[in-house]
C-alpha cells in the first residue's frame, strides 16, 4: 500500500520581508528606482550626445585656427601703390582678458562642485531608504546658482573687453587680425551663452523637484560642457596672445 508524506514550504523571513515583517525596500529587490544600470545608461547616452557636439565646436574652432595662421602671411594688393603689401596688425589684448579667464576658470570649479553634489544627492536618495540611516542636512551653498552668476560676470567681462578694444581703435572689420579677435571671442561667447542656458535649465529641473537621477544628468552633461569652454578659451587667449 502506497503511503503519502505531506510536505510543506516555509518561506525564509529575512529575504521575503524585513525585520518588522514589511516587505524590503526597494534597493534590495532591485527596484527601478535605485537600479544603477537604467542611470549609467543614460549617462552615456546623454556624454556620447555631448561628445557629439563638442567635436563639432572642435572642428569649427580648429577651421578659424587654420585660416587665422594663414591669413597673417598672405599679402593684400594696395592699389595706391599698386604693390602687395603685409596689412596684418597686432591686436593688443586688453588686461581684462585675463580676469575674465580666472573668473571662467573659478566657474569651471564650482560647476564640477554643483555635479558631485548631484552625484552625492543619488546616493542619498538610495541611503535614505534605509531605516535608522540619517543623510545629514543639505548643503546652504548652491555652486550652481553660483556657476551661473559667474558665467555672466564673464560675459560681461568679454562685452567690456570689446569696448576697450573700440575705443583703442580695433573695431570689428577695422583690420584683418581685429576681425579674427571679435570672431573667435564672440563664437566662443556664444557657445558660453549655450552653456548658461543649459545651467538655467538645470536649476530648472532641481526646483520643479524632478528626480535626483534627473538632476544629475543635466548638471553632469553641462558641466563637462563648461569644462570644455574654460579649456577652449584658454586656447583661444593663447592663440591670440602667442600667435601673432
């Protein structure tokens, strides 16, 4: 005769549900929204759009390098003296290029603190599901706010850079080399500005309180922009300092 042996399961307590019988949060059981994986995703598709921009700035600043070099030895016809003739003149620089470059340089640093904070406030996010855990209380300094402000300082300090230039007789198609300083300061002005607008957008989206993950992706994706800027301005005050 057949005999039957009952059998039962007993569920174990420490990975279905936590220490009060609740269910685990979302960290352990691989929640989405404290998976690293969809995050780092993001991330590089959001740096591989970036990297695509930037190699475009590259090659545009790289075609006014090239035709800046050239252009200092190619002579003009003059025709009251019916001869070719050097036209190219020597701008010299205003003094203020240089605070302006310090202050750019400053905002490098407190855009790279503003993207560490966002990169700190994710890890928080995901600690403070943990309870018992305290995350400390948020920093009063906003680098970002700060980053902004000091991206317009030295935007203005590049509009009172040109001014002294005017007044010292170098306007905008005044000589070749003149034309080249308004060019390359004023593309890179421009593409600053870009950058401005993206800091906007990132206060933007941290005071409508959207998500950390969020947050991060916008300040790391503009802060490797103004990275790029600070480093792409000291090439162009170099250039137009040395190579002349």
């Amino acid at each position: 005769m057949a005999s039957y042996t009952p059998t039962a399961t007993i569920d174990d307590p420490t990975t279905s549900t936590g220490a009060n019988g609740d269910s685990p949060p979302a960290w352990i059981d691989g929640g989405d929204d404290f998976d690293s994986r969809p995050l780092d995703a993001r991330l590089r598709r959001a740096r591989l759009g970036l990297l695509v921009a930037v190699v475009g700035i590259v090659m545009i600043f790289v075609s006014f390098t090239s035709a800046y070099v050239v252009r200092q030895g190619l002579p003009t016809f003059d025709s009251r003296t019916n001869s070719m003739v050097h036209d190219w003149i020597p701008v010299r620089l205003p003094r203020l290029l240089l605070v302006n470059t310090l202050v750019l340089l400053l905002s490098s640093f407190t855009i790279e603190l503003a993207r560490r904070r966002a990169a700190r406030n994710v890890a928080l996010t995901q600690v403070a599901s943990i309870p018992g855990v305290s995350t400390g209380g948020d920093e009063k300094v906003s680098w970002l706010a700060l980053t902004v402000v000091l991206g317009l300082l030295f935007l203005t300090g590049q509009g009172l850079a040109w001014r002294e230039l005017a007044a010292s007789g170098f306007y905008i198609s005044a000589t070749p080399s003149s034309s080249f300083v308004f060019l390359l300061t004023g593309m890179h002005g421009a593409h600053l500005l870009g950058g401005v607008i993206a800091l906007l957008i990132a206060g933007a989206v941290s005071v409508l309180r959207r998500s950390a993950q969020s947050q991060l992706i916008w300040l790391d994706v503009t802060g490797w922009y103004w990275h790029f800027m600070a480093i792409l301005w000291v090439y162009i005050l170099a250039l137009l300092e040395f190579v002349r």
